[in-house]
C-alpha cells in the first residue's frame, strides 16, 4: 500500500500521507480510502503531503472527490506540510480558495478542534 492511513491522537480526525508520487498510477486507491471514510462517517480527514514530491490532476482531483460529502457532515478535507511543488499547483489551480493548508499535520489536526 502507497499510503499511511492512521488516526490523530485525538481520536477523531483521520489521517493519509500520501506517496512521493501522488498520480494517476495511485489516486484511485486515495478516492478508496476517503470513500470509505465518508462511508463509515468518518468526516474530519488530514492529508499529510509532507513525502509528496510530484502531484498531477489526477491526484489533485482525488483530494477534492469527497470534500462536499465531509463539509455536509460538519467535516472537512485538510491539506497538511505540502512542498513547493504542490503549494504551486494549489496557487495555480486556485483550490487554495477551496482548501484549509497548513504548515503542519498537527496544526491541520488541531484546526478541527479549534472551531
């Protein structure tokens, strides 16, 4: 398995680090794991891009895929630690007007419990 799925120490906030290459070859397996989040109503969901190095339209759409299903739930999609590359393709695409980034995986992981 590419990804790292675990549980904030909170209890309640799900996290995915996502692989050094988050493309096509791998995005149908991250839609897989967020679907069955939301299936299972788990809403709140971290993504650790902290080892991602390249992410193409593929991967970014797989990211978006469940974000009104959390949102409808009080949840959220939040993007955690990306690096350059990603931050620059977020500005590029403008999904930082749709998407929470954050410096790190606890902060995102804390963003929830701060509201």
């Amino acid at each position: 398995m590419e990804y790292q799925v675990y549980q904030a120490a909170d209890g309640a906030v799900e996290v995915i680090q996502t692989p050094v290459r988050f493309n096509i070859e791998v995005s149908e397996e991250f839609r897989i794991i967020l679907k069955e989040f939301v299936d299972k109503g788990k809403y709140k969901i971290v993504v650790d891009l902290s080892q991602t190095e390249y992410m193409d339209s593929s991967g970014l759409g797989a990211i978006v895929s469940r974000i009104s299903a959390t949102r409808s739930h009080d949840g959220d999609i939040r993007i955690a630690a990306p690096k350059e590359f990603v931050k620059n393709l977020f500005d590029v695409t403008n999904l930082v007007e749709i998407l929470k980034i954050f410096d790190t995986v606890e902060g995102a992981v804390d963003s929830f419990t701060a509201e």
